[in-house]
C-alpha cells in the first residue's frame, strides 16, 4: 500500500511538473541564499515563487528549494536565467 501526503484542507495533494527545470545534478549543498524563481507549472503556467539556492553547477543550473505543495520534491534545477538572487543585476 502506497501513501499519499495529506494537505492542510486534508485533500490529496495535486503535484505538477516544472516544465523548466533541469536534470537532477549530484552537487554539495551550499549556504542558503533567498531566491526568486521563475517557475512555469505543468497547469498553472509560468509564476514566480521565492525559495532558496542550495546547489549549483556554475553556467549550467542552480538548485531552489521550494516550499510548494505542487512540487514532488523538495526544490527543483532552473537555469540561472530563471533566478534571481540579491545583487544579480
């Protein structure tokens, strides 16, 4: 028997895919720097959600963490031209 988390309104939980995310990478987990993600939902479209970078792949993809009940997993790979972090600009 398989198990299903159980949200606060006590429905199962709807998960979505990140149609921009990247492939899982193996990277050493960094200190948390506040983010802003730019997200685009199997069903919700593109939205933009604030997490935390905790990995990198220098060019190629940042891991957010993400506190979102649609996501599977705790966070997902986004290029770097989907974040926005403090002092990018």
């Amino acid at each position: 028997m398989s198990y299903m988390p159980i949200h606060f309104n006590g429905s199962a939980p709807h998960y979505q895919d990140v149609l921009n995310s990247h492939k899982a990478r193996r990277r050493p987990d960094r200190p948390k720097i506040p983010v802003l993600a730019r997200l685009i939902w199997e069903n919700d479209g593109e939205q933009w959600c604030h997490g935390h970078a905790l990995r990198l792949d220098p060019g190629v993809a940042i891991f957010v963490e993400l506190r979102d009940p649609r996501c599977r997993s705790t966070g997902v790979w986004l290029s770097p031209n989907d974040v926005i972090w403090p002092g990018k600009f």
